[in-house]
C-alpha cells in the first residue's frame, strides 16, 4: 500500500465515524503549495462555507500559500465564515493528514475565532 493510498484509508475511517455523530464537518486538504478548508453537512452532501490560499483576500495577506502562516490565516477565514453562518459545532476532519504543521495551525486558528471541536 502506498503513501496516498493509507492516507485515503485513514480519512475514510475517519468520515464514516464523524457522519455517524451527524455533526457539521471542517475538513481540510493540503498540497505542497497550498491548504484548502470547507465545512460541510452532516451527511456530507452540502459545502456550508469554504476558505483556501487561492482566495485573493488570503492572498493579499501572505507571501508564500504552503506554510504555517498562510494556514493560520485560512483558518481564522474558515472560522469567521463559518460563525457567521451560525455554525459554531463542527467536527475535525484532517482527511487523513497527520495532525502538526499546517493542520495544526489551521485548527488552532479555527479554534481561536469561534469554532468548537
């Protein structure tokens, strides 16, 4: 099994036991050059809100999209979306990245604006 392929494992296993909460999602994707976060439904079939580095707010704000800083960013953009969309629950959904770097600092942000999880 490959590097993707257990990491696909991992966020499967992981989506099936938040669907089974019926709680919002906060799921996060990385790529090299940069991160990507959307809450979604309890069922997983509507995007709620959404924030990335490709957004020209985000953008403005950072030099470089693939670090720490520009994950924190998109996470406090996630978390003000999101509240003020009235949604304060949701559940953590790191697709099966490891949890530390830019996950970390996405979910601390996130944390610190109004989100619970």
């Amino acid at each position: 099994m490959d590097k993707k392929n257990s990491r696909l494992r991992r966020a499967t296993k992981t989506r099936s036991r938040i669907k089974d909460s019926g709680k919002m999602r906060l799921s996060v994707h990385r790529s090299p050059r940069h991160i990507y976060a959307q809450v979604t439904s309890a069922d997983g079939a509507q995007v709620i809100v959404s924030a990335s580095t490709l957004l020209s707010e985000i953008k403005a704000n950072v030099k470089n999209a693939g670090n720490i800083a520009a994950a924190s960013v998109v996470g406090k953009e996630i978390a003000e979306r999101a509240v003020k969309a009235g949604i304060t629950q949701v559940a953590f959904d790191r697709s099966g990245f490891k949890y530390h770097g830019r996950v970390k600092a996405l979910a601390d942000a996130a944390r610190e604006n109004g989100l619970e999880f």
